[in-house]
C-alpha cells in the first residue's frame, strides 16, 4: 500500500502534498534537466490508446502523467488513436475514449490516429528495405516463433532473411496491393537472431489483414505493427518524451533502431513507469471485454467496472479520480494500491459540496401510536452540517413512518443504541421514540413497529430533561418517493487462488434494494450526488433511473479503516 501525507485546501477546494511528502516522479525531474540543458525548447506528449475497448482507472493514471508534465512546462499534449489492428478496433470506442478523457477535464492540442500516417510509414518501410534492413518473409507466425529461440538459445535466422532487395521492394508492393492472402507474408526488420533482447530478433513490423479498418475502411490491406508505428508516430509529432508503462523498457532499443534507421528527423525519448495495478480489480482490456462479452457486467460502464465510463456512472467525479493519480505518484517500482485510497479521494472531494438526504434502504414500518391521524407536520433539517452555507430543507413528519431495518433488534447486544422494544432513540430532526410492540408475519418476520413518541423533545427546542444515546434516521410515509438502491462490492476476489480469472467473480457484488427517500430527491438528474445518512454516497444512475422511480448507486461507503500517512 502506498501512503502519502495530504492536507486539503478548502480555498482552492483540492489537495496540497506536504513537501517532504510529495509523490515521486522522476519523469519531472527528466523533463527539467532537458530544458535546463537546452535539449528541448518546449515539451510535447502524447496520450496513445489503441481504440480496441474502454479506458480504465490505469489509463487515468497515463493522462494524468502526459497532460499535467505538459502543462506545467507549458507544452501540449495530443490524443492519438493507435489504430493499426483493426480486427479489434471500433468507433465505439474511439468515441468512449474522447468522452472520457474530456471528462476529466484534459484539453489536447490535436487529436491524431496513426492510420494518418500509414503513406508515411509505407515509405519508412520501404526505406528499411532499400537500405537492406528489412525483408518479405513467407514463415507462418508459429514458425517465426519457433525460429525466435529463446533468451537461453539464439534465434535461427529465416530462409527468406537473404532476399534481393528489388526481391524485397516487388513482394512488399504486391503485399500492399492485396495479391496475397492474410498471414501469407508478413515484413520483419532485419536486425540480430542473436540479439540477447527478444525484441530485436528480426521482429515483425507489417502483416496482412484483409479487413474494413474503422478510419480507412478498404484503403489497406496490410498494416504495421505497434513496435514500428508507435515510434515514427511519435518522431512525425515531434514528441519530446514518450511516456509508455514499463513492460516497453525491453522494447526502448527497438524504438530508437527504428527511429534512427527510418531517418526521423526528431528523436523522441522513450520513458517508462511502473503502471497502476489497484487490488480487486482487473486492470486488463482483454479481461474487461470477456466481463462485458459474458454479460457478467451490463456493459462497459457498469459501476462495477473500473473504466473511466463505469466509475463516472457510479458517480465518481473528476477531481477525486486526478487527485487519486496525483498521489499515487510516479516511480519505476511497481506496487498495489488499496482501492480504498480511490474512495479516500472521493469522499474528500464530496464531502464538503454534498447535500445530507434521508433514505430508507431496507424499510420497516413504524407507527407512532399516540401521534394524531392525518396530521403532518413540517421540520427543519441541515444539509450540510459541515457547510453552514448550504442552509436547512424541509421535511415531513406524521403517524406513518419508515426506518432501516438495521436500525431495529429484537435481542440486540450490550452497547446497542438504536431501536429495540423498551428502548427511547431520537429520530433525527424530529423526536424521541419508544418502542412498545413488534408486529411480525406468518414467517416471523419484522414487519412494523408500533412506538410512541414525545411531544416535549422535539430537535432544536432545548429539550434536557433527559438523554438517549441512539440517533436514527427515518423517511415520512406521506411524502417519502420510492427509490432503488445499488450497493456494490469487489467484483472481482484477490484472495481467490483460481487458474482462470472468470472464477474470481465475485457472486455478490451487486445488492439491490427496494426501498424510500425523502421528496427532497424528486426531480433528480442523471448523477445528482448525495450523502444519505449511515449508508455513504449515492449517485443517481443514468441507465436505469425513471420518472417513476429513482435508481441510486452508492459510490463510496461514509467511512472506511484506509488511512492516509498524516
């Protein structure tokens, strides 16, 4: 677990790490010696998705990174679509990814897709091939594996590796032109079998794929690979620093052969870091679409989900997902983060602008007894007793009324404060309670309470006659709108020793309740965020509220055992 000492700025509403507390983050430090040194004049990075699903709560750690370095040193950032793969590349998801990262409140300079630059990068290919760099190889991708070798043995060099150049520039052209058939040919850069570093084993740089391309359609039939695209995309762009996760450290000399063999003009520097791996949750795209595939998720926005989309439908904000990377901080030693530190950040950001609401997730009817029928009287109640600015609501109360099954036991232990019979609690903003009898059904279940209440000891008219040690909350039957609410929990099991990760699913990580809110929530929008007492933050769903009935997702539970470092 990572801990950091925070403090937060209520002036500037956002957080200040303390000096000797500051996240790493030696990319920085890299950047500031370049402009020192002269070496860069300004700062350009680039944030590069491969448009092949949604982006994830580790992506958000990317952007934080490549848009805040450049910012800060007043530089630019562009958004560029790696899409070179298009038998898993969509609009969709293009689409998804511009929406999210605009969410998050990151402007890029341009937005980019590699497959602008698939005439340059023919030409570059063709380039390696005249300089006797690169050649058409007929092996299958199994034989090409086969031959690789492996880091105890060196590869064995393809028979086709000695082909004439003109040879070479004939088969690539035909390539190009749709004369052969998918994986018949493929071009490898001709580089060292003997390399110690796999990657340099002549890798392959073009295939073929017959396939419509989502921002091409029909105009390619072969396609380069990433290790050939990504660094003449970023030499084209004059990428200063290109910032990549650490599982390219191996790949950072094949992309300054290509850079320098291809004749690039600008050099950019490849830098990596340990990426963002968060417990309970999968953090892999190709995992993240066999929840949605199997339909173990409703779709890549669930709120179970840890993409961008599915943690702004629980209702994340912005600011809580920024400031969580910022903490996080940037190393090349790879760690785990306890999720609870996301929700740390949330109920951070939350807590000072959130209105305080009442609802009954779990409800049981209780009847005051000895309070007049049909009478319903009007209270008032704070919405944020930690923000005196954000004034009192109106609430109702009257004979009929509803509290939370957890706030009611029939043999409760010592030290239980709530409501059980015989024992006096305060509802809150209204009156204090006795409870006389329990009215259960056929199966013995707890279905109304029969109470009292007393009249003298209403909130804020300096009752002290006596006390109670138990404060509730409750939802008047007169005005209480009925709602749904969604409580969630890890998806996925860490503990779980599974060979597969489908069999890590967690059975119950969605709990859905039927229950009441006061009617000060009639009206609400998509993601209208609340802090309901004792149950944490809800949010309202955008995928199943209606106008008949509001649908809540709770976000974040009011407290957690995570502690950050003070």
């Amino acid at each position: 677990m990572l801990l950091f000492k925070i403090k937060y700025n209520k002036v500037k509403e956002g957080f200040s790490m303390e000096n000797e507390f500051k996240p790493s983050n030696f990319i920085r430090n890299i950047i500031i010696d370049d402009i020192k040194t002269g070496k860069h004049q300004k700062i350009i990075t680039r944030f590069p998705p491969e448009p092949n699903g949604y982006l994830h709560i580790g992506h958000a750690k990317s952007l934080e990174i490549n848009f805040s370095l450049a910012d800060e040193f007043k530089g630019k950032t562009n958004l560029r679509f790696d899409d070179t793969n298009p038998l898993k590349e969509d609009k969709e998801y293009v689409e998804s990814i511009k929406n999210d990262v605009d969410w998050l409140g990151y402007k890029w300079d341009k937005i980019i897709f590699a497959s602008d630059y698939f005439e340059i990068m023919y030409e570059k290919a063709m380039l390696l091939i005249e300089k006797g760099l690169a050649y058409v190889c007929d092996l299958s991708s199994e034989e090409i594996k086969k031959l690789r070798g492996s880091l105890q043995e060196v590869g064995v060099e393809s028979p086709y590796r000695n082909r004439s150049i003109e040879e070479n520039k004939d088969l690539f052209s035909r390539m190009k032109n749709g004369e052969f058939g998918d994986g018949e040919k493929v071009l490898r850069a001709k580089i060292n079998m003997s390399s110690s570093n796999m990657n340099m084993r002549d890798p392959v740089i073009y295939r073929i794929s017959h396939t419509v391309h989502q921002n091409t359609g029909n105009k390619w039939c072969v396609y380069p690979m990433y290790d050939f695209a990504h660094p003449l995309e970023d030499a084209i762009e004059g990428i200063t620093h290109s910032i990549c996760t650490l599982e390219f450290e191996d790949h950072r000399p094949l992309y300054d052969w290509f850079v320098k063999e291809c004749e690039m003009e600008h050099v950019p520097r490849q830098i990596e870091f340990a990426r963002l791996n968060i417990t309970n949750m999968v953090m892999s795209k190709r995992k993240l679409k066999a929840l949605v595939d199997e339909k173990i998720v409703d779709g890549w926005d669930d709120p179970r989900m840890p993409t961008i989309a599915g943690l702004r439908r629980r209702g994340f904000t912005p600011n809580s997902i920024r400031n969580f990377c910022k903490a996080v901080g940037v190393s090349k030693a790879n760690s785990l983060v306890d999720y609870q530190m996301l929700e740390y950040f949330l109920r951070e950001d939350l807590n000072p602008i959130c209105n305080r609401i009442m609802a009954v997730i779990d409800p049981i009817k209780v009847v005051i007894t000895n309070y007049e029928e049909g009478k319903v009287e009007e209270l008032f109640i704070e919405n944020n007793k930690d923000n005196k600015e954000m004034g009192f609501r109106k609430i109702t109360f009257s004979r009929n009324i509803y509290i939370d099954r957890d706030d009611f036991m029939e043999n409760p232990p010592p030290k239980y404060f709530r409501l059980f019979k015989g024992n006096e609690v305060r509802l809150k903003g209204a009156y204090f309670v006795k409870c006389n009898e329990v009215i259960k059904d056929e199966n013995g279940k707890v279905v109304e309470l029969h109470c009292t209440y007393d009249e003298k000891t209403k909130s804020g008219n300096g009752f002290n006659e006596r006390k109670v040690k138990g404060t509730i909350h409750f939802v008047d039957s007169t005005s209480a709108i009925k709602a749904q609410f969604r409580l969630f929990n890890p998806l996925i099991l860490d503990e779980k020793n599974c060979e597969e990760f489908l069999e890590n699913i967690n059975e119950n990580s969605l709990e859905v309740y039927e229950g009441f809110i006061e009617d000060n929530a009639k009206g609400s929008k998509a993601y209208d965020k609340y802090q309901i007492f004792r149950h944490g933050y809800f949010s309202v769903d955008p995928k199943y509220s209606t106008e008949d009935k509001i649908v809540f997702n709770r976000i974040a539970s009011l407290k957690s055992s995570f502690k950050l470092n003070r």
